[in-house]
C-alpha cells in the first residue's frame, strides 16, 4: 500500500518537516517458530513486517492487516512484545521526516502463503531464529523478545 492516503493528505499541508505517527511491527511465528520476513523494496533489508495505523484502527488490527498485505500471510497477535518511540527519525528519500512509536506484537501464522504481495517487499520468506540474514537492530530485538516469552517491555526516560 505505501504511504497512507491521510499522510498524503497531512504532507500537503506540512510538507516535509517532522510528523510523529504509531507504527506497528509484527514478528509472525509458524507452527515450527520460523520468523515471516520482508525485504524492504525502499532499502533492500530484510526486516519484520510493519507499517502504520491508520486512523480510528487498533494497532492489534494494523499488524494482521500490514502482515497479509505485504505477506499474504494470515495471522493472529498472541501478545504485546515491547512499546517504544524510536529513538531516530527516519528521513525518507523525498525528504519527508517520522518519527515513529512502535507496539511490537508476537504474532501466529493461521493461513494464507508468504509471497511477495503488494510493493513494499522484494521478497518475503520464512526463517530459523539460527539462520537469519542480516538486519538492524530493531528487527533483531523483537524476534529475540517474541522467541524468548518475555514479559512486555516499555522504554522510560531516565529524568533524574
């Protein structure tokens, strides 16, 4: 899908300068705990799959729907893994600027197949947590918080 039609709408307005939007990322397991992953068409990494909630839509709902949108994988969330704002804005190649809060969902896969389905993946597959290819940090740390069953994590800010 790309860039959602209301940040389109809000761009027209802002321009480039600075939105901070809810984002969701999701880390879909199958029924032998590979990771679903998408390689990103705009940088060509491997990642978990996410995007952004739209409006008046739960972030719960937004996970399932982004994974059968880029995967046409089907799935449920089984749990909140970590809640954090990224600590970097990310800087589009238009110029656009977000910064993004993320809820992190462990997530089950109950149908479909994984492909490629829209354009914001170049390829899609399934991994062994012992065999993934590289990726930053932020896909790691999730895939390490949905394999591990930790409680639920929140980043605070130290103002002492």
């Amino acid at each position: 899908m790309g860039t959602p039609d209301f940040i389109r709408e809000l761009r027209k307005s802002v321009g480039h300068q600075l939105l901070f939007l809810p984002g969701v990322s999701a880390v879909v397991l199958d029924d032998r705990d590979r990771i679903l992953l998408g390689r990103r068409a705009d940088t060509g990494a491997w990642a978990v799959i996410g995007g952004i909630v739209e409006p008046g839509e739960q972030p719960a709902d937004c996970a399932v729907r982004e994974v059968e949108e880029e995967t046409g994988v089907l799935c449920v969330p089984e749990r909140i893994l970590l809640v954090e704002t990224l600590r970097e804005p990310v800087v589009y190649g238009n110029g656009d600027i977000c910064q993004y809060m993320d809820v992190s969902f462990a997530c089950r896969a109950v149908g479909g197949e994984a492909r490629v389905n829209d354009d914001e993946s170049i390829d899609v597959g399934w991994f062994e947590a012992d065999s993934l290819p590289p990726m930053k940090r932020f896909s790691h740390r999730r895939i390490e918080k949905a394999l591990a069953d930790d409680p639920p994590w929140f980043r605070t800010t130290d103002r002492g």
